[in-house]
C-alpha cells in the first residue's frame, strides 16, 4: 500500500513540475496575463482537470514560479554574505553568485524581470515579499559587521535593501547583454556596489545629517 502511495506521489511531483516547466519555457515570449491554462496543459502534455489539482489557477502556477525562482537563492546567500574576507571579496562573491545563477536559470530570472512590474497582483506580491526577505536577510548579516556599529535597524534593512535593488539591477542588464555583455555588466555591478560600499563607511560621519530629504 505504502508503495503504491508513493508511486502516486512521485508521479503528483512529476505533473506539478511539467506544468511549471511547460509555462516557464511559454513565459519566454509573453507575460504570464496573457498566458492560459489550456496553453499551458497542452504543452505539458496534462488535462485541463490535472492543472487544477495542484493549482488553482494561472496566477498560483505564477506564485510557485516565483518561489521556484527565487526560494531556493536564500541558502546560497546567506552562506556567501557568512563567509569571511575583506569588502573587496565579499564583492567579488556578490558579483559572481548573480552571474553564475543568471547564466543557469536565464528564464526564471527573464520571468521575475518581466513579472516584478506585470499585471497578475499575487505574483507581483510574492516577488516583492521575496525580495523584502533578501534585504531582511542581508541587513541581519550587516548588523553583526564591525562598520555597522551605531546604525539603526531601519538604516541597516535601508542598506540591504540596496543591495538587493542592485541584485536585481545587474540581473536584469545580464540578461540584455548575453554572454559577450556579461564581463562588462559585472566591471559595472562591481563599482557600484563599491560605491554603495564606501557611502556606508561614512554614513554616520555627520551626526546632525537630516534624516528626510
């Protein structure tokens, strides 16, 4: 019996992947609004009843991609902004874990460029929640650093959050600029990060600085 539940199970998986995979692969060439489900089942090779038994509908399968997408970068972050070095390497890393990860999932980052700012509200949301954890992420890491002495919990997710906007920033120019574009886009992410980096050593320098603008 056990057996025959976990035959059931695998194949569930099976069909729930080859459902993202089909509207990935379509989301290519148009946005997920104009995207539908028979559109998608019948490049999946599914019925229409099947897509409804692990999605209610076009705007969920564009929640998991999202999860797909970005969910699994939260590990790889995290150990990379762990690691020990000076700033110049922790840049060096930054710049290198977006390229690499761009050059891997082209399409799931083509989708969350083109999706970020897209018509389907609840993908919209999960990206920006996902995107508002990275920079809680980042900010927790910066918090525990020697510069970061006497900044303020809000100045610090202000920070992360930077970085990530810069994330997404450079993700976004790798994708426009292929393979022959890449080291320049990187020669460009660096030195703003480096900016971004040296703006931080000196925040705090004016201590009556006005906190709005």
């Amino acid at each position: 019996m056990s057996h025959t539940v976990g035959i059931r199970q695998t194949q569930k998986l099976r069909t729930r992947q080859a459902l993202l995979d089909a509207a990935l692969e379509l989301l290519e060439h148009q946005s997920l609004s104009s995207l539908g489900l028979r559109e998608v089942t019948r490049a999946a090779g599914v019925t229409p009843t099947a897509f409804y038994r692990h999605f209610e509908d076009t705007a969920a399968l564009g929640v998991a991609l999202v999860e797909e997408a970005l969910g699994s970068l939260h590990g790889m972050i995290g150990a990379a902004l762990a690691e020990t070095g000076d700033s110049e390497e922790r840049l060096d890393r930054s710049i290198e874990l977006i390229t690499r990860h761009v050059g891997d999932q082209p399409a799931h980052f083509r989708f969350i460029a083109r999706e970020r700012h897209g018509g389907v509200g609840p993908v919209r949301a999960a990206i920006a929640a996902q995107l508002r954890r990275f920079a809680e992420e980042v900010a927790a890491a910066l918090a525990k650093e020697p510069e970061s002495r006497g900044w303020s919990e809000e100045d610090l997710l202000m920070l992360g959050g930077l970085y990530v906007d810069h994330m997404v920033i450079t993700a976004s120019a790798l994708l426009d600029a292929g393979p022959d574009g890449e080291r320049e886009v990187a020669g460009v992410a660096r030195r703003r990060l480096r900016l971004v980096t040296l703006g931080r050593l000196h925040w705090l320098d004016d201590a009556d600085r006005a906190d709005t603008p």
